[in-house]
C-alpha cells in the first residue's frame, strides 16, 4: 500500500515542480518588462480572470487523468449561468437557489456525457463536440442571442467582490481545487482515476467500477463548469448567451503544460492551475503592451499545438527509454 501512494504522489507531484519554475520565471520576467504588471488592479484582474478558466482547468484535468477530453464543458457552462439568470429575473427564484440549481444541472449534463460515453462505448472527444453543439444551440434557444439582465446585485458579490483584497470567484476556484486535489491525492476514487488512465483493461481486471467513476467525474467536471457559468453571470451582471464561448481550448493547454499527459494516468489539477497561470499572464502581458485582445485567440491555439506536440514527443521517448 505505501509503495502505491508512493508511486501515486510521484504522479501528481513530478510535473508540478517544472511548471511552478516556469510559472515563477514567466512572472519575474513579466514584472520586468511591465511597470504595471505588479500593480494591485493588474492582479485582481489576472487572479479574477484565472479563476473562471480555472475551474473549466480543473474539471478538464481531471478527465485528462481519466484518458478522457470534454469539449462540452464552456458550453455546460455557458448554458448553466444563462438558465440561472432565467430562473432569477423571468420566474423570480431566490438568487442563490437559481445558483444552486444551475450548477445541479452542470452536474447532470456531465452525467448525461458520460454516460453516453459509457453505455454507447463512444470516444469523449467526438462526442462532446455533438453535445457542445446542443449546449450551445440550447443557450441561443433559450436567450435568442440576448443577454437576460437584471441579475440581482445581492449575488453579485460573488463575481466582483473580494476578502482581504483577493478576488471571490478566485478564492471559490482555490476551494475547488483544494477538493478536487484532495480527492485525487487521499481518496480510494482518486487512486483508482490513474489506474483508469493508465490501464483501463487492467483497472477492470482488478475489480475496479470503471464505468461508474468515468461517468462520476464527468458528472463533477460538469458540475464545475456550471460553477464557473454562474459566476461568470455574477460578474458582468447579466446572463450574456456568448458565456463559455472561449472556455474551450485554454483549459486543456492549460492541463498539459501542467503536466497532466494527453494519454492519461498522469498529473493532477494543481499542475493544470499552474499552466492556466502561465497562459493568464502572457495574455496579460499581451495586453499590458496594447496589442489587440483578438491575438489572444491565436496565443492560446499557439500553446495548444506546441503543449501537446511537446507531450507527444515526451511521451514517445520515455516509451523508447522504457
């Protein structure tokens, strides 16, 4: 048993301390170029800005460790802060009940991925690209392209405001990656997540629910992108239908620069937040010195080529070493 989480916490660990240095190098040398970069206001805005991607990161990793992707998850998310909206300003439910209900319905749309998944025996990848569509086509249905205003102002505190000078939808992802990382580090379920990734067959074998874990982490990734919608509706005060739209690639670059391998069995949220870190300060820096926002878009296409193409590599030659 000790050798297990011995060899367990060498999978979640090693990737982290590379990616925290270079997290740590992008952050001195952003500091250097920028007069602005260490201001209190630039990072609010890149703490606030993390924390939305960040929750998608950290669903997206821990399906990565399962050898599943979800390209439904900004949609999810998107659909689920614009039903909590409805369900405040059209049918006048208490706030924080919408807000409850809404990430209740993130969790049973990732439940319903991942059990297409399972029982259909279908790939992840290709089938979220189908049911994105639905989330996405559902949000038009429901909004008609139109943002839902009049969000009560008693919740959204939770989007704008912050403790202690630290930004509240920041402080909520921190919490969820606390749970998450715990999951995945002291629990039975989280041990049987790597067995899952690096040996579905072999993890059957052993007598381990494999189907019923892939669908409960799909259910959680789902639950966690719903989070991330209505938050994202607490702070910009309206329910906008284009919520999610750019939750898509940034998450999973994010992952692999952490060090959570695209074949899966290997890495852990914490290294996903820390590459999501990376990719929130270069876009910042991108900002900082007035180039257009609408590079960003190909920044982050960029780091997705060039983090999985780097994973691929890796992985080959630690095959042939083997």
């Amino acid at each position: 048993m000790n050798a297990q989480s011995s060899n367990l916490m060498n999978k979640m660990r090693s990737p982290i301390a590379g990616v925290f240095v270079a997290l740590a190098i992008i952050f001195t040398l952003s500091a250097l170029i920028s007069p602005y970069f260490l201001s209190g206001y630039n990072l609010s805005v890149i703490a606030r800005g993390l924390a939305f991607v960040g929750l998608i990161t950290i669903a997206q990793s821990m399906l990565m460790v399962l050898g599943e992707l979800d390209l439904s998850l900004g949609m999810i998310g998107g659909l689920c802060g614009v039903v909590s909206g409805i369900l405040m300003v059209r049918y006048g439910f208490e706030p924080y009940t919408a807000m409850v209900l809404a990430v209740i319905m993130g969790g049973c749309l990732g439940l319903l991925n991942g059990l297409l998944v399972t029982v259909l025996r279908l790939h992840s990848l290709v089938l979220t690209i189908g049911t994105a569509g639905i989330f996405g086509g559902a949000n038009l249905v429901l909004t008609r392209g139109v943002a839902i205003s009049g969000i009560p102002r008693e919740v959204q505190y939770l989007g704008r405001g912050a403790l202690f000078g630290v930004p509240a939808p920041f402080i909520i992802m921190l919490v969820a990656l606390a749970i998450a990382s715990f999951m995945m580090l002291k629990t039975p379920m989280g041990r049987y997540m790597y067995a899952i990734g690096n040996n579905q067959a072999g993890a059957r074998m052993l007598g381990i629910r494999v189907d019923y874990i892939r669908v409960m982490v799909f259910a959680a990734a789902g639950a966690l992108a719903g989070l991330a919608g209505v938050l994202m509706v607490a702070r910009l005060g309206t329910a906008q239908p284009s919520i999610g739209n750019t939750w898509v690639l940034a998450p999973i670059a994010a992952s692999v620069i952490g060090g959570v391998a695209t074949t899966g069995g290997i890495g852990s949220p914490i290294g996903a937040i820390f590459g999501a870190g990376i990719i929130a300060i270069i876009e910042n820096i991108i900002v900082l010195f007035g180039v257009s926002p609408y590079w960003q878009g190909i920044v982050s296409g960029v780091i997705v080529v060039l983090a999985i193409s780097f994973d691929a590599v890796s992985r080959r030659y630690l095959r042939q070493d083997a």
